[in-house]
C-alpha cells in the first residue's frame, strides 16, 4: 500500500494538481520533519518560536525543531507563520521554480540545484510546486534522505581532520611560546651589551681629550648592527609563527561550526526515520480491498536492517 505525500481525504489517492502553490500544512506529515530541517537553520526556527510564544530559553535545537514539526500540520497562526517563513527565506528560488508550468521542468531545476548544492531552497520550492506530481516528490525526498548517509560519512572524515588540526595548533603554541622567550631573553642581553658599549664609549669619551680612537668606534658600531640584525631576525620569525597560529585557529573554529551543523543534520535525519517508520507500522496489517497489481521483484536499499521483516511483510499482503 503506497500512501500519498499529501494530505487527502482518501490516502490511496492523489488529490487533483493545484493551481496554486501548495502550503506546508497540505503536505503530509511524513515529509515536516525534513522540511523543518533542511529549509530552516536553527536560528531561524528560534526566531519564529518566539514569535509564537513557544521558545523556551534552554530548550535544545532537538526540542525546538520537534515543536516546529509538530506545528507545520496546522492550518492556524503558527502553521500560516511558519509557511510565510519559509516563502521569505526562499523567495529568490522559489520565483525561478514559478517559471515551471510541468512537472519536467520542476525536475530539471530541482537536478540544477542538487548539482550546485543548493538544496533547501529547492527543497521547498520543489515540495510546493503546484506541478509536483508524488514520483517527483518521492524522487526529490529520496535524494534528501540519501544525502544524509554522505554527510554522516563527511562528518566522520571532519572529525579526524580536526582533531590533527587541534594537535598542530597546540604544537605551533608551545613554539610561540618558547620564540617569545627566547626573543624576551635576546632583547634583555641587547639592552645589557647596549649600555655596556655606551659605558665604554663615555669612558673612553671623557680619558681623550683628542678626538676618540676610531677603530674602537668602529667595532662598537658593528656590535650593535649584528645585535640589531639579530633581534629582526628574531622578530621575523615570531612574527611568521603568530600568523601561522592565526590562520591554524581560524580554521579550527570553522571547521567546528561545520562539524556542529553536520551534527544538527544528522540528529534531524534521525528523527525523519523514527516518523516515517512510525507512518510505515500502521499499513502493515491493514486489510487488502483490492488484488494488488502484480509485483516482479522490490529493491529495498538503505533504511535499517530491523524494517526489513516489517516491509517483506507488507510487499507479500
């Protein structure tokens, strides 16, 4: 039994194509959960919540997107909010996939923007399309959950490079550290040699009346260009290492925004399983009102290995 993505009075049937866009609360719910997900960021979603009255200052992103879910079925002040929400964020890809009159030309965009990975937005616009038909969608919403496997897979690789990019920066820290001591400790010895040589040169300054001993001048004056070309030296250094630093640390921190977003994406992804397996349970022991048609072979890919049973079930009734 095949259930429709959108809300119809009949679920085995697809309700006639709109002439209009369809709003989120027309949708099934099966597909809330990853449209609050994919075309919102959490911010965004706190925002609306707070409009509405609903943001609880220490509730998780987790939290506040289960209460978003649970609100895009309702054809209210919140359902309505949260849709011209969504409109507003997207409105730029929204108007390009208006320019649409088919269902070919929904797909070809929405291919478009996978390829350019521009993906919520076309989301939306796709899911709403008055020429969506449900192949598309269940095309379109298949691409999304897939697209969750590789960022799962990307966040692990994430991981791993930012944990060698901690390691260098703790590494480059403690060379800064060591230079600035060492460039501490040569600028002291400068200081001292330099009023050692000043003291020498006052002495010699006031035993000749004559004019000073020119040799003597001269090495004093070499002792302070080596001492001055030293302390370059050591500040050119310092400063090369306090910029590598710099650039270590900056991609450190957005390498960790990217980790903490991967993150939210795949919590989101796991809490659209545990909804569509909770749609899938109740169809298995419904009763046939019709032959089905005939069925040669069903390719189940990805899910979890725990539904197996739960779908040969329903494909044999």
């Amino acid at each position: 039994m095949q259930t429709s993505i959108f809300e119809t009075p009949t679920p085995l049937r697809l309700r006639a194509e709109p002439s209009r866009r369809r709003h989120i609360w027309e949708l099934a719910s099966l597909f809330h959960c990853s449209i609050i997900g994919t075309c919102l960021s959490t911010n965004e979603l706190r925002r609306l919540l707070r409009k509405l009255g609903q943001d609880a200052p220490y509730a998780t992103d987790h939290t506040l997107h289960g209460l978003a879910v649970s609100l895009a079925g309702r054809h209210d002040q919140a359902g309505k909010l949260l849709n011209k929400a969504l409109d507003e964020r997207h409105r730029v890809v929204v108007r390009r996939f208006d320019a649409a009159t088919e269902v070919e030309g929904v797909r070809q965009l929405w291919r478009e923007a996978l390829e350019a990975g521009d993906i919520p937005g076309a989301y939306w616009a796709a899911l709403t399309h008055p020429a969506t038909d449900q192949s598309l969608v269940s095309e379109i919403f298949g691409e999304v959950h897939m697209l969750s496997h590789l960022v799962g897979a990307a966040n692990r690789a994430d991981i791993r490079r930012l944990a060698m990019q901690e390691r260098e920066i703790a590494a480059l820290r403690d060379t800064v550290a060591r230079q600035q001591a060492r460039l501490r400790d040569n600028l002291t010895e400068r200081d001292a040699r330099i009023r050692t040589l000043q003291e020498v040169v006052a002495q010699q300054s006031l035993r000749s009346v004559a004019k000073p001993c020119a040799a003597d001048s001269s090495e004093i004056d070499m002792l302070i260009a080596e001492l001055r070309r030293q302390l370059d030296r050591e500040v050119r250094r310092r400063e090369t290492l306090e910029h590598r630093l710099t650039e270590a640390e900056t991609t450190l921190q957005s390498e960790r925004a990217a980790r903490a977003e991967l993150q939210h994406m795949l919590q989101r992804t796991a809490h659209e399983l545990a909804i569509v397996e909770q749609e899938l349970a109740p169809h298995v022991h419904e009763e046939v009102v019709a032959p089905p048609a005939a069925i040669g072979t069903v390719l189940y890919v990805g899910g979890r290995s725990g539904q197996t049973a739960l779908l040969r079930h329903a494909a044999e009734r």
